[in-house]
C-alpha cells in the first residue's frame, strides 16, 4: 500500500542521514584540526632564528638622527601578530610600520622605503626635504641703508608650508623669504606650518611670478586678516650700473585675489617703468599700495 512504502523509505533515511551528519562533523573537525596544526606549524616556523632580522641600518639620515632612526624601526619590527608570527620575520616583517616610525622622528624625512638586505638584515633609506622657502618667527630687521639684516631665528619650510630645520644665517635670496610674526610666541617652531598650506602655495605663486617679471624681491611680511607687505627693489637708475635700488614696500591682501593682486603690481610696474626710462629717469618709490583697486596709490622718494 502506498503508506506502507512511504513508512519504508522514511524508516530507511535516518541511518543515511545520520551517517551523513557524521561526515560532515568530521569533516568540520578535519578541516578545524587542519587549519589549527598549520597555523601552529606556521607560528614557529616565523620565529626561527636563520628567519628573523637581526639589525637594521638607516641611509640618507642626518647623522645626529641617524641611531635613533635605527633603534625605532628595530623596536617596529619587536613582538609579534596577534600572538602568532614574529613582526621580525624576513618574510612578513611590518614594512609600512617600519617607515612610519622613522618618519615621526623628523620633520625634515620627505620619503622613507624599507627592504631587507639578505635576510638578516634591513636597509632603510631616507631622503630629507628640499626647502622650498625661509620662514622667519619675528619681524623684519633693517640696517641705517634699508637693508635687511640676517636673522638667527629663520626656518626652511617644505612646498606646503611645513616648518622642519633652522635656516643659516647666510641662507641668502636662494629661496623666497617670508616673516611671520605670530610664530614667534610658539615654544618650538620646527614642525609647525607657516600658514595654511594653500594660503603657503599661492604666496608662493605670487612670489615667483612677480620675480618672473623682473621685479627683485626680497621677502615678504605675512601680517593678520590676509594683509602682505612686500619688500622689494626699486628699479635701478638710468645712469648708473647698481644691479638694484632703494627698497619699497608694497602693501596688498587677498581680497581681490592674489593673482588680481599680482597682474596688478606687474602692469604698474612695468608701465611706470617703461615711462620713467623714455624719460632718461628711473621710479623711486617708497610704497605702493594695491588694496584699493581700481587706483593704486604710491609715494615717490623723489
């Protein structure tokens, strides 16, 4: 009857399932017993010694930072993974860890890269920043001749503004001069950002387009509220051979725009120049003011 054979197969299934229930219970306690005798196996295989890295050497470095540079990124690669594997495994070492810790040390590191030389040992090379221009945490100091003075407390900063080493004396007109009086209240300037790194950026613009155009800088006061004065030199004289004149200071801000700022400053000086040279003349200004455009106010020496 046909309850009866479904009676059957029904009594019949529960041996098979049950057997089939076992297998993969088995097979989940293979897998479990596998998995656990090669993580264990793995684990000490990551701390044998002809594996691990013994001592590690920085490149590129100042050498007064050099060793601590070393002792950090020996301490990055100390401990292990979760318990497991030894950080200080040629194969599995922290790389990015290693560079991270050298890095913090300076501000002057621009890159760090990491690699094992043989297997026993780590090379790490490091490259320091390029300065990009002189911050000085003060304000400017002139002589009785209206040339600025070489200040002590001048740093480089980096492309974006970014204080990292103290600046010679000598450091010269090389790099774009900027001073920042509201540094000079902080207790350690080195590390600290001149400015927002925008604000950095597009003074930096401004800079180097207005030397394009034959304008001799010499630095620049970074005031509050986005006001600037900068220093530069007068045109030289018709009639003699001096390579630059007397100093004006040239008063501008951001509200226009520093590129507006910018066009602005090179048409006047280009064209005041132009005018006084066909006059056998060369312009003496003491200051110039852009603020208030469309007009451009100035004072003459003479």
């Amino acid at each position: 009857m046909p309850g009866q054979r479904s009676k059957l197969r029904s009594h019949q299934s529960r041996p098979f399932n049950e057997r089939r229930r076992r297998r993969v219970v088995l097979g989940y306690a293979a897998a479990i017993t596998a998995a656990v005798s090669f993580l264990f196996v793995s684990s000490r295989l990551s701390f044998l010694p002809a594996l691990s890295i013994e001592t590690v050497e920085v490149y590129g470095a100042d050498a007064s930072i050099t060793p601590a540079m070393e002792t950090a990124a020996y301490g990055a690669i100390q401990g292990s993974y979760l318990g497991l594997f030894s950080k200080s495994n040629a194969l599995i070492y922290p790389g990015s860890a290693v560079a991270a810790a050298v890095a913090s040390l300076s501000p002057k590191v621009e890159t760090v890269s990491v690699e094992l030389s043989g297997m026993r040992s780590l090379a790490v090379s490091v490259s320091e920043k390029a300065p990009a221009a002189v911050v000085c945490a003060d304000l400017p100091n002139w002589d009785e001749n209206g040339a600025l003075l070489p200040e002590s407390g001048c740093y480089f900063a980096d492309e974006d503004g970014l204080i990292f080493d103290q600046a010679p004396e000598d450091a010269g007109d090389l790099y774009n001069r900027y001073y920042v009086p509201g540094l000079s209240g902080s207790d350690r300037v080195i590390g600290l950002f001149a400015t927002s790194t925008a604000e950095f950026k597009s003074l930096q613009g401004f800079m180097d387009s207005v030397k394009a155009a034959g304008i001799r800088t010499e630095a620049m006061l970074m005031e509050d509220g986005g006001e600037y004065e900068l220093y530069a030199h007068n045109p030289p004289a018709v009639s003699t051979t001096s390579s630059e004149g007397s100093v004006v200071v040239i008063h501008f801000n951001d509200a226009a725009g520093l590129r507006t700022e910018r066009d602005n400053l090179v048409l006047f000086w280009s064209s005041m120049t132009d005018k006084a040279k066909a006059a056998g003349a060369a312009p003496e200004w003491s200051d110039i003011k852009l603020q208030y455009p469309p007009n451009i106010d100035y004072t003459e020496t003479k």
